[in-house]
C-alpha cells in the first residue's frame, strides 16, 4: 500500500497543551545548558536542575500524551473540525508562549550577568520561532490556500446565491428533514438537538434539546422516522461512556413528550477517540424501513502516515468482518423499534465493509441503497460510493479503493472533506450535494436515470471557514451550513 504522508509527524492530534508543555521543557533544557556552561561555578548548580527538570518534565509530558497510554488522562482537545490553518497558528502560538514562560523561570531563578541573561533569551526564543516555522510547515497542518480542497476541472462558473437563516449554532453537523418538514439540527459539542418548522424563510423553534453525552463527548447526525409525527421520534448518533473510551450510540428522541425522551437503542459502536483522532463515522440514514449507521477506522492521527503492522496500527481490522471498524452496518425498522439486519450479524450488524472515516450517508433515490461520503487519506481520494449489500469498498488495501468497489465519485489529489452529502431529483437524473469542510463549499454532480455519473464537478456556494451539513426539503431545496450559521441555497427550487 503506498504511504499515506512522506511526513506525518503530529503533535498528539494538534494539541495546544502538549505542544506548550514541550515546548517550556524545552526551553528548560536549553536555558540549563546555556547556565551550566557559560556561568561561574555558584550558578552551574542552578543549570544543571533546570536542565535535569526539562528533561523530566519532557519524558512525563511525552508519557501522558502517548496515544492509548494508561496516562493519558488529559482530555483538553483541539477542536476536530478547527480549519489547519487555525490549528497551525495555536501550534505555533502554544510552542512560542512555553518557550517565553522557560525564560521567565530562568530569570527568576538565576541571578545572570544582563548578557547571559539576553543571550540566554535569544538562544530560546530563537529555537522556539524554529519550532513555529516547523509545525505551521508540517503535512497535515498546511494552509488551505486560496483553493483549498478544489478537485481538478471543478465548474466554478455556476455559483448561486444562498440566505442565512439562523446563525449562534455551535458547530451544526446534523442536518435532516422530516416527512411534513420539520427540520432538525445536531450541534457537534455542546451536543444540542434543535428542531424546528419551516415556513418558507422563516423558521420556529419547537423544541431544543441537550443530549446525554459523557463529559466532552460529542453529537453528530440525525435522521426523522419516516412515518413521523405518526411515530413522534427521531435518531440521533452521540457518543457514549465506555469502561475506559467513548464509544459509539444511536438515541431514540421522542419529542411528543415534554421534556423531550433520550433512549439509547444502539450501544457499543466503535468510535475515534476525539483527543487523539477524527475518525468518528457515526453517520446516519433510513433508507425504506431499514436504519444504517457507519463507523470508522477509529485510527489516532499520529499513525495516520504509519505502514500495516507498525505497532499502534490497527486499521487492518476493516477488512475483518467481524470487527465493527469501517463498517456500515443495519437495523430494521419495526415502528419505533429496530432489529438487527445485517448481511453478517456478530457483535455488530455488519451490512458492508472497507470504509475509512464515512462521516455523512444519505439514500440514493434510484436504487434505494445508502451512499456514503468517505475521507481519504493524505493523499486525496475523498470518495462518494453507493454501497450495496454485502460489498467490499477497499481500505486499507490501498488510498484509491477501487479492488473491489469503485466510488461514484472520487476528488483525485484533492481534499474536500465531506461532512455532509445529500441527494435531490435533477431533471430526468439526480444531484448528488455535498458539504465539503476542507473545501470550504458546498459543491454537486449530476448522476443520470441510470445512476451514470455526467458533467463536471460543480461550486455552488463558497462557505467561509467550511461547510459541515447539507440537506434537501421534499420540494429539492437545499439547506447547509457553515461552523455557526445555517442557509437556504436560492436557486428557485423553495417554496
């Protein structure tokens, strides 16, 4: 398998508090050096500690965030949707600001002649801009640029206008519609659920919801029932607590009660840990009468670029049927109750395998099957795929995926990061639309009758900071939505 990254060296997932604290180590043993050998003997004590407490304190720090270690208890996290070019500026700001508080303690701690003291200072803050250009240069932590994310030959001629019509949301991922029109929104962290009605512009809040999650822990997609309000309930993927990690579930909301009823009704799943990793899966779609859900290949970011058989890489578990990672996996519907109903039921009701990190699904209106939107690796191949029963979809043989199953459609070198997608009839085919988080867009492509892809990848709307969420109404307009903000595409298709 080609590598994911010639260089993927990630600081636990981008986390400001280990990269400070490695950084202040840091700066702790080059200060001790710079005293122990360039001070007179009274002072060499003073440098010989700060260099041993850098030292220490870089291996305890190192210890504590090692992925998987039994120490890593910290659980302040780097926002996992954050834009890299954000994510570069607080890497560099956090090294810089821990190399200033070592200096800080160096001056407080030794009385050094006034030039020891600037070229101590200079020493240090000069390997902490070091460490800045080196982290804002690292894969994985590049700039967007003035395209970010665009697949080759993208139609960029077709832009529509778009009308905001909520805004104060906290990171909104969810996003679905129900049979009379409800609409519902899931916010990523704090988990809320917020369902509305919709009339024309004009929305009404109904009801709004704090979900149950542990402490920390995160929502992200949700679907109505299809007979709803008959059957006054909705789904909603969280995560939840486990013995020693979060994990996977689906609550049942039912909103005819007040206040509104949470019950778990599937546990277990497995999830991408959110201080160490991405990978979540957790997408959700009722497609007939059968509920499917997705999970990823959970993988921590730092081994992300690792080859198969490396120690701490597992994504080799995708392929086994049994394993609940990089599945899609099936429920029946039975009312309000669902039954396992996967083409191999072990622990997990497995319905198709081989997927990455399918973090959005919706049903294609032609064959009925789900179709997931899967993030690729480093080095492109964002994929839709309609997924039938029983089908291989190819990681981690390889970062094309095409062995087995290939995708509807494939970005090439190109990052989009879909975070949403949705389907609507287009003439005598359909439209396939997706929200795409890297790119910044919200962007489509034309399937005919027969599900043929045709034309050109298109821009319809460039959406500041990244879109999460898209969905269609019964009518075909389109809804999405930015990190705080939710819109209406104007293309003459709402009511």
């Amino acid at each position: 398998m080609p590598p994911e990254s010639k260089v993927e060296w990630q600081l636990v997932g981008g986390d400001w508090w280990y990269t400070f604290a490695l950084a202040l180590c840091l700066g702790l043993v080059l200060a001790g050096a710079f005293i122990l050998f360039h001070s007179g003997q009274a002072e060499r004590r003073r440098g010989l500690g700060l260099l041993a407490s850098g030292l220490v304190g870089g291996l305890f720090t190192s210890t504590v965030g090692l992925n998987g270690s039994p120490w890593n208890v910290i659980d302040i996290d780097i926002h996992p949707y954050l834009s890299h070019v954000i994510t570069a500026a607080m890497l560099s700001l956090a090294a810089l600001s821990g190399i200033v508080v070592s200096v800080g303690l160096v001056f407080a701690a030794a009385r050094m002649r006034a030039r020891a003291s600037i070229g101590t200072g200079v020493a240090v803050v000069g390997v902490g801009v070091l460490v800045a250009a080196i982290v804002v240069q690292l894969d994985g932590f590049q700039s967007l640029g003035e395209e970010p994310g665009r697949p080759a030959n993208t139609d960029t001629a077709h832009k529509l206008p778009f009308r905001k019509l909520a805004e104060g949301f906290s990171t909104p991922v969810g996003l679905a519609f129900a049979p009379n029109g409800d609409l519902a929104v899931v916010e990523l962290n704090p988990a809320a659920l917020s369902v509305y009605s919709v009339n024309g512009p004009e929305l009404s809040l109904q009801k709004k919801i704090e979900l149950p999650v542990p402490p920390g822990g995160q929502a992200f997609h949700v679907v109505f029932h299809p007979e709803y309000p008959a059957q006054p309930y909705l789904y909603v993927t969280t995560e939840q607590q486990g013995q020693d990690r979060n994990l996977l579930q689906v609550l049942r909301i039912r909103l005819d009660v007040d206040p509104a009823a949470a019950e778990p009704v599937i546990t277990g799943l497995p999830i991408g840990q959110s201080q160490v990793s991405n990978h979540f899966g957790g997408a959700i779609a009722i497609c007939g009468d059968s509920l499917f859900v997705t999970t990823a290949d959970t993988e921590p970011n730092a081994v992300h670029g690792l080859p198969l058989g490396t120690l701490g890489v597992f994504r080799q578990l995708v392929q086994d049927p049994l394993s609940g990672l990089g599945k899609v996996m099936r429920w029946r519907l039975d009312g309000a109750n669902i039954v396992r109903d996967g083409v191999v039921n072990g622990e997990f009701p497995q319905y198709a395998l081989g997927f990455r990190n399918p973090f959005s699904m919706t049903c294609d209106l032609l064959s009925g099957q789900p179709v997931v939107a899967d993030n690729g690796p480093l080095d492109g191949h964002d994929q839709v795929r309609v997924v039938a029963p029983g089908t291989n979809h190819g990681w981690p043989l390889s970062s094309g995926r095409i062995e087995f199953t290939a995708p509807l459609f494939d970005t090439g070198s190109a990052h989009i990061a879909p975070a949403g997608i949705a389907e609507r009839r287009e003439g005598n085919g359909y439209e396939y639309l997706l929200a795409g988080f890297m790119s910044q867009s919200l962007d489509s492509f034309l399937v005919d009758s027969s599900g043929k892809r045709i034309g050109k990848y298109r821009l319809l709307a460039d959406v500041k900071g990244g879109a999460y969420a898209v969905a269609t109404d019964s009518a075909g307009c389109v809804y999405f939505t930015s990190a705080d903000a939710l819109f209406r595409l104007e293309d003459g298709r709402c009511r």
